[in-house]
C-alpha cells in the first residue's frame, strides 16, 4: 500500500510538473485586456540582431501611449527550433509578428500562407529588394525593410585600406536566404581587377567555424564575412582567429566590428529595426494593412575600424586614408 501511495504522489508531483512547464510556455499568450501582443523571431545572438530589435522595440514603446507585451523566440542557430518556434508565433494569437533575417521572414510568411493566418507580418534585415519582393508576394500579410548591399564599395574599400593583398577567404553559410551564392559570384568576379582571388569555405553550423576555417587561415590576407547570421553567430571564433594569424576580418555588418573585426562596413541596424517599427505602428494604430505599405530600404553605410584590434589584424589607418574614404562620401567611426 505504502508503494502505491508513493507511486501515485510521484505521478502527481509529473502531472503538476509538466503542468508548470506548459504554463511558463504559454504564459505569453496571456495579456491584460487592451494590451497589444507583438511577438519577435530571431535566429541567433548577435549584437547586429539585438540592435534590430531594441530599434524596433523603442520606437513601438516610444510612439503611442498603448502599452505592447513584447515576446522574443530566439532559435539560437538551430533551424528545427527556428521552424518550430515560428509555427508557435503563427498560431499564438498574436496582433503582430516581426522578423529579422532572412530565413526567419520566409519560414514565417510560409507558415502564414500555408495555414491561411492574416496576422501582419512585418520583416527586416534581408539582402535586397528582389528577395524582399518575393516575401510580399509569397504573402500578402507581410511587409518590410531590407539592406541593398553595397559590394563594389565594399571591397574598394578593402583594396584601399590593403592594395597588396592577394587571397581573400569567405566564410558564408550557402543556405542562408537566396541571394549569397549570387553575392560570392559577384564580389569574385569585382575584384579580379584588384588581382585578388575570393576563396570560399561553407558554413552549415556555426560549431563547423574552427574546424574549416583554422587551416585555410595561414594563407589567407582577408576573410570576409557578409550578413550571414550563421556566420556572425560564431564572430568570436573567427576574431580569436584571425587575431591569432594576422589576418584582416572584414565584415559586413557595423556590430561585429564592435566586436572585434578590424574591419566593417555596414548599415546601423538600428535604423533597421526602427524602420521597421514605423510600419508596424501603421499597421497597429493607422488600421493600413501591410500591402499597402510597400518596402522600404536602408541604405546610409559607414565604415568602421576597431582600433582594438587593427594592429593585430595587420590594419593600419593614417589621415592620408581618412580623408580618402571622406571623398568614397563613406561615413567613418
């Protein structure tokens, strides 16, 4: 009899467990009456992307007296959980959904689509307007704010800050959105001038970092890394790296220069996320609907050096190279 009572007060004390967990899970659901839920998707951590989303999150709080209950999913890398989370956002009953990246905005404007959910959907931090185009096509609840990118400068930039290099390494993720393929073959091709060759290494996880790029290093005198957030996810191995081998990371994005890459060239995200909120509060408090909102770009880049870092990344900046990067009209911090 003792067994069976111990039994039992053991499948209780589970049933009042998972019960616990289910509510934690939930409790986001819930929501004083009048409070606007609005509910975040991001792949990883990186400063790039929190930057995005206090943008967007300060703007909301900031332009109306409503009070929003903000909840973030964060995939952190893994493209399962990023799946499963964003089909939660989907059928959370939430007012709106906002996403940074690229394969946060496709998975989420899919499952819309797919599950016939009108919630407005509002996406940032994609590469170009022929990729964002296709999110508003593929669903008509969606709208947003995308980064054209800017390679040619990008890599005058490099050929001016190092005219001598020979070797320039990539480090992308070829899954990532739609269009890097697309970008390594341009910037290849662009700095054939320079007689610079662009090598690539393919990244599928950000744990692959150390294993595929160490070797390669040595003999390389750039690595670059564009708006990858697979890549960017694993920016400390790679500045540990290219410390270690005095090569120049250059990224694409102002926040890992921050970090601690020598080099950056980038948008400031959070103009990114503080466009996107403006649409946001359209959608919330004007009653527009996302079609009618068409997208919008940012497009104001600046360079930037991480003196921390730049000796240690062979780097050197003097007045002679400030005053041309002035005349490029390329901001510099």
């Amino acid at each position: 009899m003792k067994m069976y009572m111990n039994v039992v007060a053991v499948a209780v004390f589970a049933i009042a467990m998972v019960g616990l967990l289910f509510y934690k899970q939930n409790k986001h659901l819930e929501a004083p009456a009048g409070q606007i839920k609005i509910a975040i998707l991001t792949p990883t951590t990186h400063p790039a992307l929190q930057e995005i989303e206090r943008g967007f999150k300060e703007i909301v709080q900031e332009s109306d007296g409503k009070q929003c209950l903000f909840t973030t999913f964060n995939a952190n890398g893994n493209k399962t959980l990023l799946r499963a989370q964003a089909e939660e956002m989907v059928s959370g009953g939430y007012d709106l959904l906002f996403t940074i990246g690229a394969g946060c905005c496709q998975t989420i404007a899919e499952l819309l689509k797919k599950k016939n959910v009108a919630t407005p959907h509002i996406f940032t931090a994609v590469d170009g307007p022929e990729f964002a185009q296709s999110i508003m096509d593929l669903n008509t609840s969606s709208t947003g704010v995308y980064v054209k990118s800017d390679y040619k400068t990008e890599m005058d930039i490099v050929h001016l800050l190092k005219p001598n290099i020979k070797n320039m390494l990539l480090v992308y993720d070829p899954t990532h959105g739609v269009g890097l393929e697309k970008d390594k073959q341009e910037i290849a091709e662009y700095i054939k001038k320079f007689g610079i060759t662009l090598h690539a290494v393919e990244i599928y996880q950000t744990n692959e970092i150390q294993q595929k790029v160490a070797a390669l290093l040595p003999s390389m005198d750039v690595l670059l890394i564009l708006a990858d957030n697979t890549v960017v996810a694993g920016i400390d191995a790679l500045i540990t790296l290219c410390n270690r081998y005095g090569v120049t990371l250059f990224a694409s994005d102002l926040e890992s220069g921050k970090k601690g890459a020598a080099l950056a060239y980038g948008v400031t995200e959070y103009e990114s996320g503080s466009e996107a909120a403006q649409k946001a509060l359209e959608i919330l408090f004007d009653g527009k609907r996302p079609a009618e909102l068409g997208l919008r770009a940012v497009t104001k880049f600046r360079v930037a050096v991480n003196t921390a870092t730049a000796a240690m990344q062979n780097v050197i900046i003097d007045t002679q190279i400030v005053e041309q990067l002035k005349a490029m009209q390329v901001y510099h911090d």
